[in-house]
C-alpha cells in the first residue's frame, strides 16, 4: 500500500467516526441544543475529513482542489448554520427576543 492510500485510509476512518458518533448524539441527546453540540462535529470534522481523504486518494489535480474546495464550504457553512439554527431555536422558546442584536 502506498503511503498516499494509507493518509486517506486515516482520514476517511476519522471523518467516518465523527459522523457516526454524531448520529448516535443525535439520536440519543433529548434537547435542540444538545443535538446541535452533537451534530456540530459532523459538519466541520466529519464531513470536511472525509473530502479531505477523497482529495488524497485522487492525488493532485482539479478533482483534489474542488474537493478541498467543497471540505472548506461544509466546514464554514456548517458552522454558521448551527448558529442559525441555535439562534432560531432560542428565538422560538422565547429565550431571545427577535428584535435582539445578539
């Protein structure tokens, strides 16, 4: 095996361990904000690593840079679509005023 298939080996078996430890949080957390803790390393660990391990098994190329491309999208996204959803949630059990700047 060369050592390229072994990096990617390493990253997809990472990324996959994120998303599924996500899931299980999702499942097995109760409340929004808890699943939104469990859920957040999904999007910017899990996802993004496996692109990433995808993007080495390809080797260098335009393949590899849109696939970097896509682990930088999903990871900034995902982050800021947590927030939103954070604050919606907050907005919607009356925790946070919808007029508020913060």
């Amino acid at each position: 095996m060369a050592a390229r298939h072994v990096c990617a080996l390493v990253l997809l078996i990472a990324g996959t361990g994120a998303l599924v430890l996500s899931a299980v949080g999702l499942v097995a957390l109760p409340r929004p904000y808890q699943r939104l803790h469990a859920l957040t390393p999904a999007s910017t660990v899990g996802t993004p690593l496996v692109a990433l391990a995808l993007a080495v098994e390809n080797g260098p190329g335009r393949a590899a840079v849109k696939l970097v491309v896509v682990a930088v999208v999903v990871a900034v996204g995902g982050t800021v679509t947590t927030m939103a959803i954070g604050r919606a949630t907050a907005q919607h059990e009356h925790l946070l005023r919808r007029d508020s700047p913060e």
